[in-house]
C-alpha cells in the first residue's frame, strides 16, 4: 500500500460560525508530486447530532444551499440519519492513525479544520488527531499561482469528496 504524506480535508455545513453543523466530512489522502489518491474516508453525518451538542445552523447558509445545483441539494438532503458526528470523528481517528500525514490541506483551515476541531471537543473532549502545525491551505496556493481551473463534469460542487478531488486535481 502507498503511503502518503499529504491529505486533502473537506467539510460541508449548515453554517459559517465555529460551531456549525458538520453535514459531511472527506479526507482523501494524495501525492503531492503525482496526484495519486488513496484510499478515502466521506462519511455523511445525522444533523440532529450535531444539534444535540449545541452546535447550530444559520438561515443565511440554508438558503445558500437551496440555490445551489440539484446535485448538490441532493447530497445535503440525503445526510439526515447517517452516521452521528461523535461515531464519524471516533471512525475518522482511526482512519488518519493509518497514514502517515505530514500536512492536513483544506481549502480554507480556519474554516473546515477549525470546525472539526470544535465538533471533536464538544462530541469527544479532545482535539484533531493532527496538529495544527501540519495544516496547510490549498486556496493561498490558488491565489499565488492564479489561471483557470475547470471542474470535470463528474465532480458536484459542494460535495466534500468531490471538492477534495477537485482541490487535489489543481494542487498537483
């Protein structure tokens, strides 16, 4: 089995403060030199979860949602009854102890790693299983190396396993 260095974080939400509810979350480990992907964790999780401990929603992002694609509405809409947000960060520590990750990338940290890092402590009491000193941020990347990117047809915008295909796709 390949062992990557790199991991690409994405997170879909109910909300833009800290303590959103989390909808899904997708890690997609990669090579930074080739683009080669490994073996994934997207897990969707049960919104009611995440309310049951405090976390919340914002109308402005719900009706942010409603505008966006069909495909897109259709994978937020299929997140109710999934997998709780304490079982999904207990499966996903499993998962990132399997690699050997020396970055966390995520198209904004402040935003997707700080709001797993708020849902670890309320569900769980503790922290990420990664430091802080190994996240990294695709979307200062993208800014210092600005040309068009295109999308492929088969990857849905706001889905957080395509987005982190999407963001690996242009990073390498």
């Amino acid at each position: 089995m390949a062992k990557f260095k790199d991991v690409m974080i994405d997170i879909e939400t109910l909300g833009k403060n800290p303590y959103s509810v989390i909808l899904s979350i997708a890690v997609v480990p990669f090579d930074i030199h080739t683009g080669k992907t490994g073996k994934y964790f997207y897990e969707k999780i049960d919104p009611e979860s995440c309310k049951s401990i405090g976390m919340d929603m914002d109308i402005s992002t719900i009706l942010w949602w409603m505008i966006q694609n069909e495909a897109a509405r259709k994978e937020v809409a299929s997140s109710s009854g999934e997998m709780s947000i304490g079982d999904t960060l207990k499966k996903l520590n499993k998962f990132m102890n399997s690699l050997e990750t020396v970055r966390v990338w995520a198209n904004s940290p402040s935003f997707d790693c700080s709001r797993i890092r708020e849902a670890y402590s309320r569900a769980l009491g503790t922290d990420t299983p990664w430091s802080f000193r190994m996240q990294r941020d695709y979307r200062t990347i993208m800014a210092m190396y600005p040309v068009e990117r295109k999308r492929d047809s088969d990857l849905v915008a706001h889905n957080a396993y395509d987005d982190c295909i999407y963001q690996i796709n242009n990073l390498t």
